[in-house]
C-alpha cells in the first residue's frame, strides 16, 4: 500500500451528500449531548461538572473528527477551532472539580464565549455556502448565552449553567444538522 494513500484519502475532495450525512450526524450527535447536558443539572454539584465536562470534551471530539474526514472544506480550520474549544472546555471542566454554582457559571461562560466565537467564524468563514447562516445564528445565541451568564454573575445556580451549556451544544447541534440538510436538499432549496 502507498504511505500516502490515507493522506491523499483524507484530503481528497468530499462530496456534497457526504457532507451531509457527516454534519447530519454530528448535529444529532451534539443535539443528544446537548439534551443531556440540559438533565444533569439535577444531580449533585460534582456531578453536574463532570458529566457536563464529560458531554462537552465528547462533543469536541466529534467534532473534530468530522472535521479531519474533510480537510479540504475551507470552515476546516474554523470548525476544528471550534472542536477545539470544546474538547479544551470539556477537559477544564472535568480537571477542575468545581465547588459552588459560581465556579461552574464562569468556567461554563468562559467555554461558551470561546465556542460562541468559534462558530461565528465559522460561520462567517463558510459563506455564502450553503447553511452558512446557521452556525453565525448559533454562535450569536451562545455568546448571549454566555452574556446571560456573565450578567447573572456571581449568583446563578448550578441548574442554570448546565442547563446554559446543554442549550448552546443543542443549538450547535441543530445548526450543523440543518446546515447538513441544506447540503442534502437539490441546489434550488435551501440556499441559506
């Protein structure tokens, strides 16, 4: 086998229905963790930051690995940004156990800010390819999200910063499944 057959593989350019499918798949994927990430406010503080860290280390990894399977899309590097911000996120939330509603709130606000960003530029990056609009609506509702958060400081309650990360990870998630649908629908529909 040539040692540049996996290389080439990966670069090589991906079809429109792939795409698709591979953002379909992530959007549903980060949607789930999302809804998770809403329900885990329940349990106990330590809980709720390590199952939240849990859920957005394992969205960035999706994501990321979405992204490597189409190096040649040009919100690449964006979007691996994004993934980034969120395996990093993930990886502060669960290394730093937090105690009070006040720690969770600001590392969540800060991860949020970053993956607020990230999709903008993404967004912003990819247009005006189709579903463009999508990850510059949810990177817009993140960074409010985030805003929220910062204004409520120091006294939000640990239910309302898991429950502010589930919502913006379900919202990533359904701009990537909608962006992946507009890449599935016949070049006339969708064009946003």
């Amino acid at each position: 086998m040539d040692a540049a057959g996996p290389v080439a593989e990966a670069n090589a350019p991906v079809s429109r229905r792939s795409r698709g499918v591979r953002f379909m798949v992530l959007g549903a994927m980060l949607f789930a963790f999302g809804v998770l990430a809403i329900l885990l406010p329940d349990a106990a503080t330590a809980a709720t930051g390590t199952g939240l860290g849990i859920l957005v280390l394992l969205g960035g990894v999706v994501i990321i690995a979405q992204t490597l399977r189409d190096r040649t899309w040009h919100g690449f590097r964006w979007q691996l940004l994004f993934g980034a911000a969120e395996v990093v996120g993930g990886l502060l939330i669960i290394v730093k156990p937090m105690k009070g509603a006040a720690a969770i709130a600001l590392v969540v606000t800060v991860v949020l800010a970053v993956q607020g960003i990230t999709q903008l530029g993404l967004g912003l990056r990819i247009r005006p390819e189709r579903g463009w609009f999508w990850p510059v609506a949810a990177g817009l509702v993140t960074l409010a999200v985030a805003v929220g958060l910062v204004l409520r400081f120091p006294y939000p309650s640990v239910e309302t910063a898991g429950e502010m990360a589930g919502l913006a990870m379900a919202l990533a998630g359904l701009a990537f499944l909608v962006m992946g649908a507009s890449w599935l629908a016949p070049r006339g529909e969708a064009a946003r």
